[in-house]
C-alpha cells in the first residue's frame, strides 16, 4: 500500500493512503476509493485538479466532495499552490487537500503554508526522508493560509 503524509492534530505523520488516483478511468479498479479526474467526476467523493482546470465553474460540486487532491505535472509549475491558497481561504474548503504529482521535499513546507494537509510524495523519493522538510523553519514572517498574522503582528 502507498504511504502519504497527512497533518494530524498539527504534526505531519506517514501514513497508509487507501485512496487510488485515477489518472485514466481504463486503468481504474471498481472497488477501491477513486480520487477522479475533475472533468470525468460527476458523483464521486473525491476529485484531482490539474492546474488547467477550471474549478471555479465546478464550486458546488466540489463543497460536496470528501477529499480534493492538486496535481503539480512539474515540480517547476507552481499554480498548484494558487488554486490551494484560493480553496482555503475564497472558497472556505475545510476537507482533505492532498498534493499530488511532482511532489518533492523541498516543497512540503511551501505547501503546507498554502493549505495543504496531505502530500503524495513522488514514488522514487524517501517518504521519511521528506517528513524532515516540516522542521527547517522556525520562523515564518509572512502570513498565509496556516497562519494569517504576519510575524510583527505577533509581537
């Protein structure tokens, strides 16, 4: 089985991931929790965004699904964070946002500030290795999505 990190209770934790992102529905198995591309999601639970989709037209939709997953194609596209900044905080989405695709250490952290609470780490790379990235900043001046206030507003 696949291993995620997912954040819980405030702390990143690999864990086990039961849920199948289905990149093409031919390649899917019936019975296992699909995570579906937008554009063929009617009624699933869960759904994966790439960077191109349009899914603001899709906002009812997605306020009804249980997990919603960003794909980063490249670790060098960073749209992924913009749509997860904009799910957060516009659109108010409280579930699961998982970061899918080019997933590397580097960006855990980045993503996390965005509003992400689960991260697919890419399959040739250390899942454990990647937990490490959480710890390399202490401090944090700007504000963002995990913490609005701004460092010299907390003085």
């Amino acid at each position: 089985m696949q291993q995620i990190i997912k954040i819980i209770e405030g702390q990143p934790c690999v864990v086990d991931d039961d849920w199948e992102v289905v990149r093409t529905l031919e390649n899917a198995s019936p019975e296992s929790r699909r995570i579906l591309p937008l554009a063929t999601a009617t009624n699933a639970r869960a759904v994966w965004i790439s960077p191109d989709d349009d899914f603001e037209s899709c906002l009812p939709a997605l306020s009804k699904m249980q997990l919603i997953a960003i794909d980063f194609p490249t670790f060098r596209d960073g749209r992924g964070y913009s749509i997860a900044t904009l799910l957060r905080s516009r659109y108010g989405w409280t579930g699961e946002l998982r970061a899918i695709g080019d997933v590397l250490r580097d960006q855990l952290n980045f993503m996390r500030r965005c509003g992400f609470d689960a991260f697919a780490v890419r399959a040739d790379k250390d899942i454990h290795d990647a937990l490490k990235s959480f710890s390399h900043y202490t401090v944090r001046y700007q504000g963002a999505v995990d913490d609005p206030v701004p460092l010299f507003r907390r003085r």
